[in-house]
C-alpha cells in the first residue's frame, strides 16, 4: 500500500469517525460521547444496544448518503467504533464511493 492510500484511508476513516459521532449526537442523545474514541466499546462504553445500533446505521445512510448493505447487518461483530468504521469503509469500497 502505497503512502498516498494510506493518508487517503486514513482521512476517510476520520471523517466516518466524525460522522458517526455527529449523528449519535444528533439522534441519539443517550449514548455516553464522553467515552467516544476509536477503541470505545459500542454497548459497554457508548450505551448503545442493537436497536439504537440500527437506528444509527439508518442515520448514517440517509444523511451522510453511505452504502449499507441490509443483509450486511445481520450477525456483524461490531464490538468498538473502529471496527464499525472498517466496516462502513469497507461497505463503501464496495459500493464503489
């Protein structure tokens, strides 16, 4: 990988980070953003269950216009916010975004 897709990979990440931080914000007022950072834990440190997992996912797509598969969803292991931005990334490559 060169240092170009790096960066690239990089500020894409960031800017996921961002987004999921401001929607959770936005919508979702009850997860703990005190605690936000890319090694947080989604239920243990942001309070988040499935249902509100799901909602943010919604989010996501429809305001920030990202590529989530339905059938995607299903049984992912999203432990801690960096393993939904790999995710998401992921998703996007894709979809081709």
């Amino acid at each position: 990988m060169n240092s170009d897709m790096t960066l690239a990979s990089a500020s894409g990440e960031a800017l996921l980070r961002a987004a999921i931080a401001d929607t959770l914000a936005r919508h979702l007022p009850q997860a703990d953003l005190s605690r936000f950072a890319p090694e947080a834990r989604l239920n243990e440190d942001l309070a988040l269950d499935s249902i509100m997992l799901l909602q943010l996912l919604v989010h996501l797509e429809l305001e920030h216009g990202l590529a989530i598969p339905e059938e995607a969803v299903i049984g992912e292991e999203l432990r801690r916010v960096d393993d939904l931005v790999a995710r998401l990334d992921q998703w996007q490559r894709e979809a081709g975004l």
